[in-house]
C-alpha cells in the first residue's frame, strides 16, 4: 500500500495529463478568471487594443523551466474541441510564445523528459471608440451626449458549452480641465459656464482599457458681476461701479429707491408702486445718489448670439449708505493770529441751505450768513464762519450764542442752538 502511494505520488509530480494555466502568462493589461460552472477554471488575459487589430499574445514554460517541446492549440467553438494552431509548434526550448492572436481560448501541450503538462488559458483584446456631442444648448443647460462602441468579450465554459462574458464594469466620467462632472454618459449641465470650455469624456474600465472624445463648447451666457465704489458717503454721494462681467455685450442698471422708503411705502399702502428709482444702460456708470438712505443697486448682463439671448442678474450684496445731513458747531474758538481755530466753523454735510446767526450774551445780533441752493452740499463751513470781528474790530472775549436753520437734500429741516467761547489770549 504504501508503496502505491508513492507511485501516484511521482506521477502527480511528473505532471502526466494535467491541466493548470499557472506555467501561461502574458504581459497584458489586465486579467481575471474564467466562472466555469465546474472543472478547472482559467485565466483570461486582457489586452487594450483597437478594434480590428488582434494584440494578444501568450507565453508556455515547463514547470521546472527545463527545455520541452511546445504544441499550441485553438479552441473552434463550433466543433468544440481543439485544434492545431497555426505554426504552434516548436522543440528543445525553455520557453515559447505566440502573438498577434485574436479573440478567443488557447491551449498548450508541454513535453519534458518524457512527461507532458497541459496549460489553457482565454486571450482577448479590448478597446472602445468613443464619440462626444452636444446636441442642445439653452441659457439654463447644455445637453452633453456620448456613444460607446466597444469590443465584446465572449467566451464559453469548456465544461457545458454555454457562453459566458467577461465583466468589464465599464464606467464614464466628463470632465472640464480638472473638475469632473459627471459619471452618466448623456448628463445635462445647468448653469453653463460663461467661458468657452472643452468638455472631455472617458470610458475606462477594471482592465485598465480606455478611450477619450472631446467636444468644444462655445459659451452663450454672460456671467453678471460689478463691484462699488465707494459703498458709503454723505449725500449728494457719487458712486463709480466697475463691470466685471464675463461674456456680455449689454448692460443694464437699476438703482432702487431707499429701503426704508419702500418698507414704509409697502406698510401704508400693502404694494410698492415701483421701487426703481433710476435704470442706466452703460458698461461703467457713475450714479450719484442726491439723498441720505440705504441703496441697493441691480446689473443685468445680457449675452446675444445667433438662436439665444442669454441675460444674468446680479445684486450687490450690501446696501449703499448714504448718510443724512447733519450740521455741528464746535464750543470755542481763538482768534488771536496764530492761524489756528481762527473763525467759528459751523460744520455740515447734505445741506440744500443754511442759514446762521450769531449773538452776544445781550442778544444783540453780530453776524450772519445764509445760503440757498448751496452747490457743494457740503462744507467745513470756512466760507461762512465768523472770523471774531465785529463791525470791523475784534470782537470782546466771552461767551456768544448761535442760531443755525437750514435744509438738508433729504428735506430735513434743522434747527440747531447753543453757545461758544471766544478765546484771545495766545
């Protein structure tokens, strides 16, 4: 018995009618399993070609790496068996290869030394051809739409004859530049670039075969944006905007009356009439707000080509500040020659007029100014202020009051009293 043993053992060493596809290998891209439903199963090899062009090839060696002789085989599925390939033959060599071969299952014949070892394996070659189009262009989406032909990798259980297919998991992905997109092979883009772009589509799979189509986009959409300059101020305030659009040929602004005049507006009345109180069509306006409020400020962007106009909207996101008119007077002044806080300076800003009077502690009258339809809107008051004289002379160091009226360009009536010191001594 135990003699017995040893005897199948050399045999099962020597390798007398076995089958294994670990002595084929090939230098391919990818590779897996055969899913036969019993039996051995076998490699199948996988090689990233083009479409009519065989690219297998596949290598045999005896499993000690000693010199054999080789006879190569093709599986005819019509027939199923095993058929003699084509200059497949070759003697006292370490190892033997075959190229160029096309789709389907391949067997070798190993002899050394009187034993003879049996090796099959499948060898295919894959490839896509890949196309990319865009069918539908609108001011909201572009429609990218692929078609993939590819090679199909048929084989058949050698213990059943029934035919079985590699699985490839065949995926796609769109790209723009570094950004991917999409994994669908016809997606839909919303909100369009307003830059020309060349979208790129691959359709790789788990073998490492793959192909590429690009198709150009030439942009139909403007991408609206502006920035303010400068964002507050004390009315009449002029604000300069810049135009920074992408892709636009017209432009259009509105300047919106002051918010807290519409909320009013909308309280009282449960509608707002019309909350734009100017429209301006100009790439870079200059717009001058005349009264005191919080602006907000719109730009449309308008693309036009040969089948679309295309229109963005952008709003600032914050409001433009104007300040309301305002009047201050200090408490003292010293006119005493040395160029320094010389006249009383009544200080104010958004003023339509101004009236100002100024008394002693007696209520006597010693000097006053008005304007009307002051143009500036705005001033230190240098123009107006009291330089200490009276009739001439210089007026007695003391106390002295003022009386200041006026209108403001947001229609605020002021009234403003007080008094100040005048200072002489150095």
């Amino acid at each position: 018995m135990k003699y017995l043993f040893s005897v199948l053992f050399a045999i099962l060493l020597l390798g007398y009618a076995t089958d294994s596809s670990a002595q084929i290998s090939a230098n391919a891209s990818g590779q897996t399993i055969t899913n036969y439903s019993s039996g051995d199963q076998h490699e199948i090899y996988i090689f990233c070609g083009q479409q009519g062009v065989p690219s297998g090839s596949l290598t045999a060696q005896f499993s000690t790496g000693a010199t054999a002789d080789f006879e190569w085989l093709k599986y005819n599925s019509t027939t199923d068996s095993f058929e003699p390939y084509p200059d497949g033959n070759l003697s006292g060599v370490e190892t033997s290869s075959i190229t160029g071969l096309a789709n389907g299952c391949y067997r070798v014949n190993v002899t050394s030394g009187g034993a003879t070892e049996t090796y099959t394996a499948w060898a295919f070659t894959s490839w896509y051809e890949v196309s990319a189009d865009i069918p539908e262009v609108t001011c909201d989406y572009l429609q990218l739409t692929g078609s993939i032909s590819e090679a199909s990798l048929q084989y058949v259980d050698l213990s059943t004859g029934v035919g079985l297919s590699v699985v490839k998991n065949v995926q796609v992905k769109w790209e723009a530049g570094s950004d991917v997109l999409s994994a669908l092979l016809s997606p839909k883009i919303y909100y369009p670039p307003s830059s020309n772009t060349t979208y790129e589509l691959t359709v790789y799979d788990d073998f490492g075969c793959s192909a590429t189509a690009s198709v150009y986009y030439e942009s139909v959409v403007p991408k609206a944006d502006f920035t303010a300059s400068p964002e507050s101020g004390e009315a009449p305030l002029e604000v300069s905007f810049s135009n920074q659009s992408q892709n636009a040929d017209e432009y259009e602004w509105f300047f919106f009356r002051d918010i807290a005049e519409i909320r009013a507006e909308a309280a009282a009345e449960g509608v707002v009439s019309d909350s734009i109180m100017d429209v301006a069509l100009d790439q870079n306006p200059i717009y001058t707000f005349e009264n005191s409020g919080d602006y907000m400020v719109k730009m449309v962007a308008t693309k036009n080509s040969a089948d679309l106009v295309c229109r963005d909207t952008v709003y600032l996101d914050y409001y433009i500040k104007v300040d309301t008119s305002y009047i201050d007077a200090p408490n003292f002044f010293t006119p005493n020659g040395d160029d320094t806080n010389e006249k009383f300076v009544v200080y104010f800003t958004s003023m339509k007029s101004i009236d100002i009077k100024i008394f002693n502690r007696w209520g006597k009258k010693v000097y006053s100014v008005s304007r009307n339809n002051l143009g500036d809107f705005e001033s230190d008051g240098d123009d107006l202020g009291w330089d200490g004289r009276i009739g001439g002379r210089m007026a007695s160091p003391g106390v002295y009051y003022y009386a200041i009226e006026g209108k403001g360009r947001d229609d605020r009536k002021w009234h403003k009293a007080g008094f100040f010191h005048l200072f002489r001594s150095k």
